[in-house]
C-alpha cells in the first residue's frame, strides 16, 4: 500500500541527523522534519476523518511542506491555496470547496510551528493512505478565469517520481533547490519529490536570486533547480554578474517554452548542468520532456517520455504529422477530476484526456 511520505519514515530511521529541510537560516533533520509533520498530523486527526479536506493558507513554505505531508500520509486532502488570493476568491473558493478544517497562518501557530522547532509533544499518525487516495487539490484559473481545484490522487503522483527517476537521474545526495513559492505547482512537486527521494530539499520564503545562488552553491555533492523559466531570466542575470556556477548538475524548467537564447546562456552559466524543460498540465502532469543534448527541432516542447500517449485531434483517428488539433494524453498520470469549478474544454475520451492545449506532432 504505497502512498505519498511513506519513505520519510525510512530516511528518519536511517539518517537522523542529516539534513533533510533547510528554508533560509532554518534547518530540519530528517527526524526532526517527521516529527514535525507528526504533530500536524495529530491535529488533522483529531479534526477530521479520513478523506477530509483541509485547506491549507500558509505564507510559511516549510510550514505548508509539513503540512501537506501530514494530510497525504493520514488520507486526506490537502488544498493548497494561495494566500494572495483576493479575500473574495478565497471566499469563493472556500465557499465551494467546503473544507473540514483550514489551517492559515494563525491556525499553525497553535496546530503546528511550535513542532517545527522542536517544542511539541508529538505522534506520527501516519500510514493510512492509500494508493487511489486523493491526496492534493492544487488550483488553476484555466480559461475561465475562476479557480478550478484539481484532483491528484497518490498512485499518479508516485508514477510520476519514478518517471523523473527515469528522465532526470539525480544522484541521491544532490540538494534540491526550489525557486519559488510552493503553491506553484511546479515548485511543490519538486520539494515533495526530493523529500520522497532522500535528497536535502532547500526552500526560498520569496524568490531571491542571491539566496538561490548561495544554496545552489552550497552543498559538495552538487545542487538540482526547479524554475520556471522568469525565474531562471532573473536567476542568470545575477549569475552573470557573480560567474557560472560549476555546482548545479540540473536545472529543471516548465511553463513556458524556452528561446533557443535563454538554452545557450543556461549553458554557458551552469556548464556542468543537465538542462531539461517539460510540457505539461495540472491535470496531466508530464506530456513532453526536452534535454539539452538531444536535437530538438525549432519550436518544439519535446517528446513523450516512456509510458505517456500523445494524439492530436482525435484519438481514434489522429491527425497527420504537421496538421494542428487539440493535444490529447493518455498516461497513468492523469488527475482525478475536479474537486470545484469545472472547464468545458477538459474532456474525457475512455482513458485520453483533452485540456485546451493545441499543438501538433513533427
């Protein structure tokens, strides 16, 4: 019964000591961030029952780290909102979405930041999720402009871990530096899944290119970046001025498509770096992975990786190569629907999925 934070208990068991968390001046060993996330664990437990929603409104990046682990590992949902929301979109979300508890930042004073020092009595509640669990409702305005609360449920995301085993190789005791706020979902997937894989996982309380340099430059094994690719302009701008930066081995990129400019600077300024952009959705996860080493043509997103089906058009009768159409994607991957809000043009087809996005195959 595999579920999302089930291998934290492993690393804590294993390594103790080691640093596991680090957000600014802040560090958390393994253990210590499992029984962090064991407190937060407790309150959700006494708060909810399982498959409860709880909707997480925290500024704190570490605090919403812990307490996203503690709704997957006990089977519940964890809504991650954006604090900058407008009050009235947080109303309106909260409004449809119902949540059973939410936890902000004043309500994490009492339920859980006290545990991420130390100061709490602790219980790790965790293993009582399942694989086709729920597990994380991120949110995505979409074409209509209103919050629509997307579905992912354990099995899909812990697919998608071993497709980045697969395609992005990072060594174990390289450190994951994250670039941005975790209710990016780009941003959350990679601190979840450097945690899931035992790597050191450094967060940013706002996007800092000095922080960033100094935590991509600070680990003797080598550092990982997730960016989008605004973040990787400014973030080179700053390097150019300091000089390349020989420790990053990955930089990983997606939500926008890279200029052939923007791949020869990366380059040039992380020149012992894999550089690797996705194409994807919120609620397909990874359609199209690009390396910098493969001959990509002009203008393209990539190919599928291993076990992902792209049809254009159609998927009972797909368009020719060069012919235009709506992108359609079949993969164990795929979300689980929408928890509120809904999108016309996100459409089902047996196991293919449609989203809006048009494209076409070379």
């Amino acid at each position: 019964m595999a579920y999302v934070g089930q291998s934290l208990d492993a690393f804590a068991s294993d390594r103790p000591d080691q640093t596991a968390l680090k957000c600014g001046s802040d560090h958390w060993s393994w253990q210590a961030l499992l029984d962090a996330i064991g407190a937060v664990e407790a309150v959700i437990c006494r708060s909810t029952d399982r498959g409860g929603r709880v909707a997480l409104l925290l500024d704190d990046p570490a605090a919403l780290l812990v307490s996203f682990f503690a709704c997957a590992r006990t089977g519940r949902i964890a809504m991650v909102l954006d604090p900058a929301w407008p009050p009235g979109q947080q109303t309106d979300v909260l409004d449809e979405a119902l949540p059973d508890l939410i936890l902000d930042q004043r309500a994490y004073a009492t339920a859980g930041s006290a545990s991420l020092h130390g100061d709490a009595d602790t219980k790790v509640n965790g293993g009582t999720a399942r694989e086709d669990d729920p597990f994380y409702c991120g949110f995505t305005s979409g074409s209509t402009g209103r919050p629509k609360g997307y579905l992912r449920n354990h099995g899909s995301w812990l697919r998608s871990f071993d497709l980045s085993d697969l395609e992005f190789g990072i060594p174990a005791r390289e450190r994951i530096v994250v670039a941005g706020q975790l209710t990016h979902s780009l941003h959350l997937y990679g601190a979840v899944c450097g945690l899931e894989r035992g790597h050191e996982v450094a967060l940013t309380q706002r996007f800092d290119p000095r922080t960033l340099i100094t935590d991509l430059s600070g680990c003797e094994h080598g550092s990982g970046l997730y960016a989008t690719p605004t973040q990787l302009h400014f973030l080179t701008e700053a390097v150019e001025r300091k000089g390349p930066l020989e420790a990053v081995r990955h930089v990983l990129s997606s939500g926008a498509k890279w200029q052939d400019q923007d791949r020869k600077r990366l380059a040039r300024l992380f020149p012992n770096a894999q550089l690797i952009e996705f194409y994807g959705a919120s609620e397909t996860s990874f359609i199209t992975v690009s390396h910098g080493d493969e001959a990509v043509p002009p203008g393209s997103v990539g190919r599928p990786p291993p076990e992902v089906g792209v049809a254009i058009g159609d998927p009972d009768a797909p368009l020719s190569a060069g012919t235009p159409g709506p992108i359609w994607v079949k993969s164990g991957l795929l979300f689980s629907g929408y928890l509120c809000g809904n999108d016309p043009e996100t459409r089902w087809n047996g196991g293919w999925l449609t989203f809006g996005d048009e494209g076409y195959l070379d």
